[in-house]
C-alpha cells in the first residue's frame, strides 16, 4: 500500500475509533469534553497523516506545466497548416481538373501569421508545370514561388 493509502486508512481507522469511545463513555456531564479532546485527537490524526503525503505527482513544477502548453500549442499551430494546406492544394487540384489543365498540385507551403491570416509560400507541381504555373499566378499571384515535382526533388527539367 502506498504512503497515500496508508494515510487514509490511518484516518479512518481514527475516526471510526474515537466515535466508538465517544459512544461508550458513560458520563453525560463529561460528553462536550470528551468530545472536544477525541475532536483535536481526530485533527492530530489526520494532519500527522497529511504531512506524510508526497503531493509532487498532484502538482508538477510549472516550468514542465508551461513547457507542456507550449508543445500542445506548437502541434496545434502545426496541425492548423497543415489541414490549411490540403484543403487549399485539393480546392486548388479541383479546379485545375475542372479547366482541363494536365497537373496537379503535389504540394503546397502555407504560413498563418498571429493575425490568423493565410500566405501561400510555395506550390509544387506535378505533370506539365508551365501549364500550371499559368493558372497559379492567375489564382495565386505573383508573389507565390511555384516549381515543378522534379525541380523540388533535385531532378533536371
């Protein structure tokens, strides 16, 4: 049993002692007496047992406590992206599909800034990129680095 079991069933034990000796004592002008001192013997029992209690497992430091929101933060951030990116590269593939064009989008790099605004960075694509490449700039604007599958895997042409 552990230190916290242990504690507890002292108390317990405690308590279900000093009612018992409450019940037997005979004295009816001695009861509010001998009920005060079992009540402070009660209290002893039980901050004796509390102060055996390790409560480091209850409440961790906060420099872990604040490292913690911060990782669940940054996979949030990092998740947030990346649903971001595949709804913009699958809305961005259903059109290219719905003019004809002979690619599609392999890969796009968004950044979201505090103001929860979306950048498109990059787009990759696959199958013919010129034909592409005209119908990102339209949808895109210039600003967007856009490159062929082969180019962003290190591959000539």
């Amino acid at each position: 049993m552990n230190t916290a079991g242990a504690g507890i069933l002292c108390i317990c034990c405690a308590a279900l002692g000093l009612t018992l000796g409450q019940e037997f004592i005979p004295a009816e002008q001695f009861r509010k007496q001998i009920r005060l001192l079992m009540t402070v013997l009660l209290l002893t029992v039980i901050l004796s047992q509390l102060r055996l209690i390790d409560l480091s497992a209850i409440s961790p430091d906060s420099d872990s406590t604040e490292q913690t929101a911060e990782d669940i933060l940054e996979k949030a951030d990092a998740y947030r992206t990346e649903a971001v990116a595949e709804q913009i590269r699958t809305g961005l593939n259903r059109a290219l599909e719905e003019h004809g064009a002979p690619c599609s989008v392999a890969e796009i790099i968004v950044h979201i800034p505090d103001d929860g605004s979306i950048r498109i960075e990059r787009a990759v694509l696959s199958g013919n990129v010129l034909t592409g490449t005209v119908y990102l700039r339209e949808w895109l604007g210039g600003d967007v680095v856009i490159e062929g599958k082969e180019a962003a895997a290190g591959d000539p042409g």
